[in-house]
C-alpha cells in the first residue's frame, strides 16, 4: 500500500510539473512576442512600406531560422548595407530571437 500511495504521489508530482513547464513555456512565447513587439519599432520604421521586389524585403511572415541567419549575418558583416549592419550590430541573441519569433507570427497590415 505504501508502494502504491508512493506511485501515485510520484505521478501527481510529475503531473504537476508538467503543468507548470507548459504554462511556462506558453509565458515565455507571449513574452518573447511581446519584447519582439518592442523592438520592432525600429525595424518598422523602414519595412513597414516594403514592396515585393523593392529594395526593402518584407520581413513579416518569415520564417524564424531564416531571420535568424540574415540578421546575424547583418551584424557580422557578412552581408553588405550599412544601415542594417549598423541595426543589427546593437541586437544582442536573445532580442534577434524575439524579433524572429514577432516577424514569423505578424502578418503585414
């Protein structure tokens, strides 16, 4: 009896953490959302009027890994525009995956 009294609290327990790591994880999504959201201002400023084909890509809708790259490449300087480099070289990791996650999950208005 003990055995089983000692299963079911190892259960509940295991439960409740998985609870918890996945109101976690749903918190973190909406705050790296909402830091994305934040730091997008900036970026809005020039692709907010972005055309298919212009010189400024359109950037809401990409996919994540792919914004990802770029904007790490910017920061490097691995691809040439001065104005990018320049955004792009004060964005730290974590803000380039907020601004990621922001871009994939915003549709332009």
């Amino acid at each position: 009896m003990a055995v089983l009294r000692s299963c079911l609290s190892l259960q509940l327990a295991c439960a409740s953490l998985t609870l918890t790591i996945a109101s976690g994880a749903s918190w973190a999504q909406k705050a790296d959302l909402e830091f994305g959201r934040y730091l997008a201002t900036e970026c809005m400023t020039c692709h907010r009027s972005a055309t298919a084909g212009g010189a400024i890509p359109n950037i809401f809708g990409m996919a994540e890994p792919r914004f990802i790259v770029l904007i790490k490449a910017y920061r490097d300087k691995q691809l040439p525009n001065p104005v990018m480099q320049s955004v792009a070289s004060r964005l730290r990791d974590d803000e380039i995956d907020a601004l990621a996650h922001f871009f994939a999950a915003t549709k332009k208005q």
